[in-house]
C-alpha cells in the first residue's frame, strides 16, 4: 500500500484557486521528485499535505487512514516532517534549540538524536551556539533539514532546498540524502534543478498550474516529455 | 540622608510596579497582544483573594495560590476554546470595560485591603534608611518571579516553545507545536504573575474597581523604559517610575505620579527603544 497518497486534491486561497485535483502517491522508503515552474503549486501542495491548508479528510491518506483535515501538529505527530521554503528557522533560537525544538515532539524510539544530526552536518556542531538566522543559507538549509528530522519522520518534504546556494554547498547538501533514505524514509524533493531531480529520485512528477502534467520512474522520462509537461504541450 | 531614602523606597515601590508589568511583558513577548485588560485583571485577583479570605478566613498567601488556580482555569480555557472575531486589542479593551463593570456590580465601588495584621507596619532598619518589611518582600518577589520566567523563557523545552511560537506560528506548528496551547499556558503563566501583583497591591493599600487602568499604565511604562521583551529591563523600569514617584511626592505630594510620567518621557527621548533592547527583531 502507499505511504501517501492524495485523491482530486484542491486548494485554494481565498477565490483564487491554486490546485485542481492532484493524484499523487509515494511508497515507504520511496524519493519522488516534483517539478515544476514558478507558480506550479508545489508549495500549495506541500501546505496542504502539512495541514497548513485544510482539506476534505479523504482527499489525503497516509497508510489508507484520511488525514486531509488534521491540523499540522497532528500531521507531524503522524510522521510527516516538512523542511519549509525559505528554510523558517526561529530567528530568536540558537542552531541547536531550533534542532531540539524539531524533536520536541519525537515519535518511536529516536532513528534521530542531535549527535546523529551533528554527524551528518559536521559544520552544525561548531556553530550550536549561534543564533540559526546568523549562519550562511547553506549551513541554514542544514539546520531546517535536521530539524525536519529530528521528529524521526516517516516521510521527508523538502521544499526547494536547493533554492538561492552555490553548486558547491547544494552537493553538500545532497550527500546527506543517502543517509537520510537509510534510515528507511520516504522523501518528497520539491526541485527547480530538474538535473539534479532525476539524478537521485525514483520517480518524477511535474506540475503546471495546479496540475499533474507529467508522472514518470525518473530514469526513463525524457528532455521532450519533461519540456512538454513544464512549459504546456503548446509551447 | 533623606535622598538615598528616598532612593531606596523609589527602588522598593519599582518592585510593585514591575509585578506588575512581568504579566503584560510575557503576554506580550509570545502572543504579541497588548492586554489592555492587564490591569484590570489584577485588581480583579485582588477581590477574588478577598472573597477567599473573607469565606474561609484563609491567609492571603495561601489564598493567592487558589485564586491564581482559579484564574488559570478560567482564562486558560476560554483562550482555547473561544475564536475571537474582533481584533485582540478591541477584545481586551472591551474586556477591560466589562471588568471594571462587573466589579462595580459585584463587589460595590467601596475600597478594599487585604489585612495582614502586623506585617503592615513592620519595618527592618539597614543603617541609616528604615525599609517597610512589605515593600522589600514585594521587591524581593518581584525579582524571584523576574529570575523564574528568565529561566523558564531561555533554559526550558516550554520557553524553547513560547519563543518558537512567538517567531513563527505557522512554522512552529509545523514542528508539531499547537499555537494555541502554548498561548493558553502562556496565559496560564501570566495569571499566576497576576495574582502575585494583585497580592502586593491588595496588603499595601487600598483597591476598588476603578484603579485598574491606572496601573496598567505604570506596567505599561516600565515595560516601554525596560526594553520590549527584556524582563530584567522591566524590573529597572519599574525602578525608575519607582524612584521618580517617590520623588515627586517628597517635593510635592501632588507631583507623584506627574513625576512618573516624565521619567517614562526623559527615558524615551534619550533612548527610544528602551534601555534593554531585544537583540533580535
Ligand atoms: N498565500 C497565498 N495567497 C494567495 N495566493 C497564493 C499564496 N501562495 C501562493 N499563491 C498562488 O498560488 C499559486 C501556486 O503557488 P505556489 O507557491 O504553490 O507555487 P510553487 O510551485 O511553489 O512556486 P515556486 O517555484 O515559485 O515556489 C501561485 O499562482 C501563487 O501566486
Ligand atoms: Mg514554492
């Protein structure tokens, strides 16, 4: 059965609607990538997966229960943790209170302590002390990613956590994804590096205005069929 | 000599005044919502200690542990399980209103104290200056309260929560807080620093309903002196108004609280966020 899965979700904001029946689903352990442009919906879709915005409970499923109406702290207690757009830390913790305040709220027996997170980011244990916002947007993408994990989640979101670093701190980065699978997680990468995408995922969706244009295993999907559900079969 | 005792019962009266501002300050700090109503609260402790006194012939102190209860329960609830529709501010003004009204009803216009025999006139004498043994046990609380909400604000998992949730709710629910949990123990929080205040003002002098917003502006101008978000800050504040009040009384005794509010404006002219500054914003 899949860990996750979404059935004719939509969102909106107000009158303005962002999403229009999205049919997704990833298994236990799985990585899936989502793609898409500026505007896509990947964010709306992380949100409402998070229960930031709410659903109709059966449009969202995890294990085959309806989660589409809980709230985000019932969300995290299930085992789904988010790394956020724009990485969020809590400007007025230091680098560590924002890690402990991730596991605040732990679930099973700790796949995740502070010292495993400090030996995946080495450069995080030196700078523990420091407020998380005076750290540079990398070693801030590290904090938001353990974070995320220090909840010992089941499934992964990250949200373009590649956004805005150098290729040398994005590879940094992404060496820590092979440890974080290991633990038996599945993972979600919303991405704008479709390169890197469909380097590391298993499979790949692409969204185009609040749809699911393009659903693929990441290893046989091809340049034409990614532009084509990118940019609109038009264009 | 007159001066430095004038200096030390300015100081001991800031005690008061910054019990008074810790509740305002902490509420603020987390749920960035002005409580007009702050003050009025306090005096409403203040009858409710009275109540208990007066049906089960009580001591203050223990009674103030059952109102703080009391009090907890009450607004605790109501934060979580009420939606407020108006903006919080016209909620706590009208709150503010409703108080002062429904003490009027209740408990008549007639000013009140909390009797404490002996203890309201005893004194210590430290070298030249005689201390009312009250003003020092209020400073004295005044400090431990400062030195526990410090401690629960930046060394425990719950202060770790408050400050999250006072940066960032949206994010911080997504680490699995529940915002509106952590504000009703905020507030429960607040409420217990209410009591205290409202058991110092009820032994040291007389109280009716209508003194409430009086001393949310004092608590609102030591925390303004102070520096948002600095609790120690407070405290000098509270100092400050303190000193300035006695003060004025000493050269006139109509200039009291005169006194008060051009310390509050001198303060603010030289440094206008306050002495203690939050680092972060
Ligand atoms: N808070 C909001 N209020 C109103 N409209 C919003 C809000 N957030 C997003 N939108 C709109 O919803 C649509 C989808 O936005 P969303 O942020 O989900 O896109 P995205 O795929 O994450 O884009 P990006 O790659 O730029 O992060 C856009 O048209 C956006 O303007
Ligand atoms: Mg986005």
């Amino acid at each position: 059965m899949a860990l996750l899965s979404t059935h004719a979700l939509t969102a909106q904001y107000g009158q303005f609607k962002a999403l229009f029946g999205v049919d997704l689903h990833i298994d236990p352990g799985e990585c899936v990538a989502i793609i898409g442009a500026n505007g896509a919906g990947k964010t709306t879709l992380m949100r409402a997966i998070t229960g930031v915005l709410k659903n109709a409970p059966e449009m969202i499923r995890l294990g085959g229960e309806p989660i589409g109406a809980l709230p985000p702290d019932r969300i995290l207690q299930r085992g789904i943790a988010m790394v956020p757009e724009g990485r969020k830390l809590f400007p007025s913790l230091t680098v560590e209170e924002n890690l402990l305040i991730g596991g605040q709220v732990r679930r099973g027996s700790g796949r995740w302590s502070l010292d495993d997170i400090y030996r995946l980011f080495p450069i995080l244990k030196d700078r523990r002390h420091s407020p998380g916002t005076a750290l540079s947007g990398g070693q801030q993408q590290m904090v938001a990613i353990g974070r995320a994990l220090m909840s010992n989640p089941e499934l992964l979101l990250c949200d373009e956590i590649s956004l805005g670093l150098a290729p040398v701190v994005i590879r940094d980065i992404y060496a820590a994804l092979p440890a974080i699978r290991a633990t038996g997680a599945a993972v979600i990468l919303v991405e704008q590096d479709i390169t890197r995408a469909l380097s590391v995922a298993d499979r790949v969706y692409c969204m185009m205005e609040g749809r699911v244009t393009l659903t693929a295993p990441a290893g046989q999907v091809t340049r034409e069929a990614i532009h084509a559900a990118y940019f609109g079969a038009a264009a | 000599m007159i001066w430095l005792d004038v200096l030390v019962q300015g100081i001991l009266l800031g005690g008061l005044y910054a019990l008074f501002a810790a509740g305002l300050s902490l509420v603020f700090g987390i749920m960035r919502l002005v409580n007009l109503a702050h003050g009025d609260l306090i005096v409403l402790a203040a009858f409710v200690i009275l109540l208990i006194v007066a049906t089960t012939g009580l001591d203050p102190f223990l009674a103030a542990l059952i109102a703080a209860g009391w009090l907890l329960q009450r607004l605790v609830l109501n934060r979580v399980l009420g939606r407020d529709i108006l903006p919080p501010l016209l909620v706590t003004f009208g709150l503010s209103v409703a108080l002062q009204n429904g003490m009027l009803e209740a408990f008549s216009a007639d000013s009140r104290r909390l009797r404490v025999g002996a203890l309201e006139s005893a004194s210590i004498g430290f070298g030249p200056v005689t201390v009312g043994t009250l003003p020092l046990l209020t400073f004295a609380s005044a400090v431990v309260a400062i030195f526990v909400l410090n401690r629960i604000f930046y060394t425990t998992a719950l202060g770790r929560a408050f400050r999250a949730v006072s940066d960032d709710p949206t994010t911080a629910s997504l680490m699995g807080l529940n915002p509106r949990s952590v504000f009703a123990i905020a507030t429960g929080l607040a409420m217990v620093i209410v009591t205290l205040a409202a058991l110092y003002l009820g032994m040291r002098s007389n109280f009716d309903p209508s003194i409430g917003p009086a001393r949310l502006l004092y608590a609102f101008q030591a925390v303004i002196i102070g520096g948002l978000g600095s609790l120690w800050g407070t405290l000098a504040g509270g100092a400050i108004i303190g000193v300035a009040q006695t003060l004025g009384a000493q050269i006139n005794p109509e200039w009291q609280i005169l006194a008060g509010h051009i310390a509050f404006l001198v303060v603010l002219l030289i440094r206008p966020r306050g002495l203690f500054p939050r680092a972060v914003d």
